[in-house]
DNA sequence: CTCCGTTTTTAGCGTGGTCTAAAAAAGGTA
DNA sequence: TACCTTTTTTAGACCACGCTAAAAACGGAG
C-alpha cells in the first residue's frame, strides 16, 4: 500500500535517475536527508511491493508500476505548486514544503480537477515540466546554464538546476524571476561572472554559482519583437 | 508534536462537545471508528502534550491550547471542501474525504491565504460555520430541522445535521441542494412526511428522517421578494 | 448493598518507519 | 594481491499508533 514515506522514496528515486542516470542508497540519503539503514529498509518494503527492483550492493531501478507511483507523485507536487504561487500569491522559494505534503493527498480525478483548473500548465513554478495524466514528460525544450552564454545574447530565465529555498532566496534579492528576460554585456574570464541588462535598463553582476544554476533560452530574433 | 491523528482525535472531541456537551470514551469510538484501548491511548499522549484534561473514567475537556489547534484544523478542513466545491466543482458528498487529509496541511498563512482566495467564506459546502483565523464561530444563525416546519412555511435548506456521504448522494438523488427554496404543501401526520412544492412547481415527498436531517431558514416575507 | 451490564483501562502484541553501531562487501590504489 | 576507504547491510532499539483480550471501575436496578 502506497503511504507518504513511500511515495517520496519512489519521488527521490525517479529524480536521482533522471539526473545522474543510476541510482545508489547514498543518494537517497543525500536526496531524503536520512540514513543508509533506513535506506536499505525501505528498498526491502519497495521491492516487495514490486515498485523497486533491487539486489544487494546493486544500483536501484523502478518498475513500471513504481514509475507509474512516481510520476503521479511528482506531477501533484508540481501542480499544487502551481496552484500556490499562482491563486496563492507565495513565491516560488516558499511552495516546495508544502507541496511536499499536498503531493500526498487526492486521486488522479482530483489531480486532473486541480490540473484543469490551473489550465494545464506544462510547468511548474520553477521552471520544472509537469508530467501529463498520462506520466508523459513534457520536457521539449532546449535550455542551458546561463554560464553558457555569451555576450550579446539576450536570454530568457526558464528554469533553475537548484531549486533549494536557499538559492531561489538569493534569486529572490537579486530580483530575479522565472520569465525575466536579460542581455549578456559582459564575461569574465577569470572568475566566470557575466554583466548582465534588465529590461528597465540596470545593470549587475551575476556570480559563476548563480550563473550556473540559472536555465535559459536564447531568444531568437522574431522572439524579440514581440 | 502534532500528528495527523492527534490533529483528528482534537477535532473530534471538539465536535463531540458541541454536539452532546461531554466527551466519553465511547463517543470518541463512535466518531474515529475506532477501539476503545486507542483511545485510551491517545488520551494519555494528548493530555501528556497539554491539549486535554482527562482524568481516568471521567469525561475528556479539551484545554485552551487543545481548543486552538482543533479549531484551525476545522478551519483548515471547511476552507478545503469549499475549494473542492467552488473551485474544482466537487459536489458535495465526494469532499469530505479529500478535507480528511488536506486539513493536515499548511499553517495559519497559507490558512488565511486560502481563505482570501475563497472570499472568505463564512460557511462550508455543508453549511457548516467555518471558524475564523482568531477560533471564532460564526454561526449566529436560526436554523430548524425541516420536519419542524408547518404547511405554508416557505423554506431555504442552509445545512445538515449528517454529512455522511450517504445522506448526501441521497440529497443528491432527489436533486436537493444548500440554498434550494421549498415550500410545504402538506404534512402528514402518521409517517412525518411532507409533500414540497420545487421552484420549478414539480411536488415530492420528503421521509421524516430526511426532513430531520435537513436544516433549514424559514423565509421571512422580504426576502421572499429578492 | 449486591449484582450485572457497560465503559474504560491495562497488558501485550503488530506494523511502519526511524535511528545507531557494528559487520560485511565493494572497489580503487599501492 | 593486499590494503584501506567508502558504501551497504545487518542487528537491535525506539517511537507512534493501531489492535485484541482480559481486568478493573462505574453506575443503575433490584
Ligand atoms: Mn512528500
Ligand atoms: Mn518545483
Ligand atoms: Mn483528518
Ligand atoms: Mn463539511
């Protein structure tokens, strides 16, 4: 039976592979903040529900009804989400806690409801795809770290590698939001920072951290204009 | 610390008091569908926390900290079945269950902010009043079970005694909804029964028990002309 | 006051999940 | 290959919360 500490394992591990490709007990215990011996407990239970394949000292994969789990799992936190910042007015540093516990609660019909009523969005406040109905990843887009870029372009904030509460906060200062459109200006070589122009015409400093955690488009040009 | 089940066992017991004024054992059986060595149980560790007085064999009294938390977890859970209701149009049998879970979530900000979004509404789907952020009740209101009403009574259903899913879809069925204005056309004495006359003129008959069950606003003459 | 049915408590166990400490396995380096 | 560090598992404890069965207390009727 599906509980809270299961669902966010399944979560955990769906996202661990998504990023780095295999999975192993000390990520999770990085990823849920715990121990390796509840780890290696909770793969038991995990794989006796048939969501987990796992052998001894092995790397861990879902099964397709684990990933089923996960996914639906993955898509409510990123609707409540949604539905925080966008009828709540919180802002998207203050949203993840909660929504760590609202992914647990309600069935597909309410998500579909909650997803119908925020109108279908395709991702989440911070800049994350959120998984269709049916468990498909939305994620066609082409990003990259705004460490990447170079000067000239102009770049469009999309998304973010970390979204910590810890990094989204120092986004926050910096006045930095999901959509904010900016022009490189200038790159630093030795330290990796850039200069970069608002759109009201300022003009800052953004360290090579920052820039990094930062997921950007390049505007093309008829993207511009409008 | 508060748990979900601590959360519920104090919102029971506060429901308990203002339903019947004492708080046994039993009742606590009865409304948490539970045994009564649980209950023992969690007494002790409710008591322990400062959120009850309870000495054993004698009634149960929630204490001023005991009273606050199980008000803003009935806040948390009426706020939540009208979003059910007025946001992803659940009707109102189907969101007691989802409330069971949602009333666990978030804290007085994302409380009062959710009561903003709603237009801070005084009463929940079941015409239940819908403490306010400072634990007040609303409910100055004069309501009559409709089995109490007299042939001529032009009557608005502002609330039920149950809100048993099973009451509910019955309503349901009969196409009864909070806010439906009826008028008794007749009443028979042997059964309880009454015939009501709809806003579209169609006529039914109405069982004692349902009649019982409903709550109702006798209309005043001026506010029979809006 | 004594009985007896009801209510409540106690005793003991089960489940799900966490943890620490120690043992075992893995895997890279000399 | 042998060693050493890291990772993982095992062993054993603890906590929250449910349950059953039995004991104890309560409270009304005779
Ligand atoms: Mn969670
Ligand atoms: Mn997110
Ligand atoms: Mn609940
Ligand atoms: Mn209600």
């Amino acid at each position: 039976m599906q509980t809270i500490s299961r669902e966010d394992y399944l979560k955990a591990i769906l996202k661990i592979e998504e990023e780095s490709g295999s999975v192993s007990n000390q990520a999770l215990v990085e990823k849920l903040n715990t121990r390796p011996a509840s780890v290696t407990n909770m793969l038991r239970t995990l794989s006796d529900a048939g969501w987990v394949q796992h052998e001894a000292y092995k790397a861990v994969h879902l099964t397709a009804s684990g990933k089923s789990i996960a996914l639906s799992t993955l898509r409510r936190h990123r609707l409540w989400e949604v539905f925080l910042v966008e009828k709540l007015d919180f802002s998207w540093d203050e949203v993840h806690q909660w929504a760590e516990d609202l992914e647990h609660v309600g069935d597909e019909e309410l998500t579909n409801r909650l997803d119908a009523f925020l109108g279908h969005p395709a991702f989440d406040p911070h800049g994350d795809p959120i998984p269709t109905a049916q468990g498909q990843w939305s994620d066609g887009r082409n990003l990259l770290p705004a460490s990447l870029t170079v000067v000239g372009d102009r770049i469009q904030l999309k998304g973010v590698v970390d979204s910590g509460e810890e990094f989204l906060q120092h986004l926050n200062s910096l006045d930095i939001k999901l959509g904010l459109i900016l022009e490189v200006l200038q790159a630093l070589d030795f330290d990796g920072s850039k200069t970069v122009k608002w759109p009201d015409g300022r003009e800052t400093s953004l360290s090579k951290q920052t820039l990094q955690n930062m997921l950007v488009e390049r505007l093309e040009f008829q993207e511009r204009e409008q």
